[in-house]
C-alpha cells in the first residue's frame, strides 16, 4: 500500500500501475464515493488499463467522482485531442465510470476564469480530491503548471512553453496545430489533493525526477512543489531515476560519541 512519502523504482510498468491500482482500489472498497483526480499523457495509461481490467472483474467504480487537471484552450471534446477525449476513451468508457460524476475543465467556456472559479467551486463541493494522478512534463511543469507558475497558484488560462509545445507535437499533424494555451489546475489547487501519486518514465524525464525530488523547492521546476506534501507516492523506472543521488542518502554515518561521521 501507498502510504507517506515514498520514491518506489521498478522497470516494469506494470507492476508500478498495479501499485497504484492497488491503492484506487483499497481507497474505493472504503469510500465508494471517492474522488479521484486525474492526470493525461502517455504515462498514466497502464494504470487506466489494469483499473478497466479490475472492472471486468467485478471493481465497482460507478460511484467514484473523476476530476481532470487541465485542457487545451479551443479543443471542445470531440476534438481527438482534446483531454476530454482522452479521459473519455481511456477512463470514463472502460472504467464504467458515471458521467454525471466527472468534472473536467473546459476549454472552450466562453469565460474561461469563470470556468476556472466554477471548476475550484466543484472540487471543494466534493470535499476536494483523494487521490490525483500526475505526470511530469520534460521541464518539470505538472498540469500544464509551466516553471515560474506560482507554487500557491489556483486554476487559470496559462501560455504554455516553446518546450511543451514541442514535446506534445508528438500527438498532431504539426508543430502549428497544438494550442499554445491551456486551462489547468494550479499547483495550489493540486496540492490539496490528500494523496499525490506521480509517475515518470524514461530518461528523458530524469532532470525533471531528479529537480522535483532533490532540487530546492522553486517556481521553476513546479514539480519540486510535491515536496511540500505529506502524502506523495512517486512511482519511476530505471531511466527516469537515473540521475538521482539516492545512492549517497544513507552512505554515510553519524557518531554520536565523536560527533563526526563514520568512514
Ligand atoms: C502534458 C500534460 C501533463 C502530463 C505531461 C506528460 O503536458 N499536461 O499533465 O503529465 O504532458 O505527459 P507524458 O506522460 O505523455 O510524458
């Protein structure tokens, strides 16, 4: 089971999305109503699989109230790219999950703060969020939170970063079509959350594991925020810690009687 804070490092996805899906599950079987934030991108999606894999078996999740943590500014959610699509096609259908329950961001509310308001509103009247799921983006942005975005920061329309643009080029025609805003949570908003489950893979997520866990806590790496939670999971393979000093953490040991430390 997930508890406190803890770095979990394996190479199998699968076994890190089971973990997590352990975890979903222990937290519905108690509370059929929980609320569960949840993030996009490519990897998050095994965690989906083995959760509609649980369905089938029998997971009730009809109860469960879903939040999302960001969206495109101008995709509506017939758009294929759209956030809306995806938490449709990869959660809400095969997680059997009741519409009625979820609560995603719009980006194409005609006033966006209002939207942004009404959606904070919604999350409070819930009673705020169980579990949220995140991501990391390659320059540590979580959401669509990009560096310099307030550590205390509330949901709001956000310009997003020649980076980030980029690297989720990947998913349309060309560069030109991905939005260059979005709607998303902020990193205050986020961490009210009661419980952070963040995963990375890859190495070229290492500089971003490696600010968000060792690195001073600073608006430019919006993942550093985590460490100010009390309740984080963060689940990486071999790549995405790479770069970690961990090895260092426990090297060295103190003498108490010479106060100094030990070779
Ligand atoms: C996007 C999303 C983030 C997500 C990140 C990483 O920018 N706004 O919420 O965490 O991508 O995506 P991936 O998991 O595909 O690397």
């Amino acid at each position: 089971m997930l508890e406190l804070v803890e770095i979990i490092i394996n190479d199998d996805h699968q076994v890190l999305a089971s973990i997590v899906v352990d975890s979903i599950e222990a937290m519905v079987r108690q509370k059929p109503d929980s609320v569960l934030g949840v993030a996009t991108g490519s990897t998050p999606i095994p965690i989906y699989q083995e959760l509609a894999r649980r369905v089938q078996a029998g997971l009730d999740l009809s109860r469960i109230r879903i939040f999302g943590l960001d969206e495109y500014v101008s995709l509506d959610e017939t758009n294929e790219q759209s956030y809306a699509y995806f938490i449709r096609e990869n959660i809400i259908e095969p997680c059997k999950i009741n519409p009625a329950n979820v609560r995603l961001l719009s980006g194409v509310a005609e006033d966006l703060r209002a939207e942004a308001a009404s959606f904070e509103a919604a999350i409070k009247a819930a009673g705020g969020v169980d579990l949220q799921i995140l991501g990391v983006g390659h320059n540590g942005h979580i959401a669509f939170n990009e560096p310099t975005s307030s550590l205390a920061s509330r949901t709001r329309r956000i310009t997003l970063t020649e980076k980030t643009i980029e690297a989720n080029s990947r998913f349309y025609p060309s560069i030109e079509d991905v939005p260059h805003q979005a709607i998303t949570q902020g990193i205050g908003t986020i961490l009210e959350a009661r419980h952070l489950v963040m995963l990375a893979y890859g190495e070229e997520k290492a500089y971003a594991v490696k600010e968000m866990i060792e690195g001073p806590v600073a608006a430019m790496m919006p993942a550093s925020a985590l460490q100010l939670h009390s309740h984080v999971s963060v689940l990486v393979d071999e790549g995405a810690a790479s770069t970690l000093q961990k090895a260092d953490y426990y090297k060295y040991e103190w003498d108490s009687k010479t106060e100094k430390v030990l070779d």
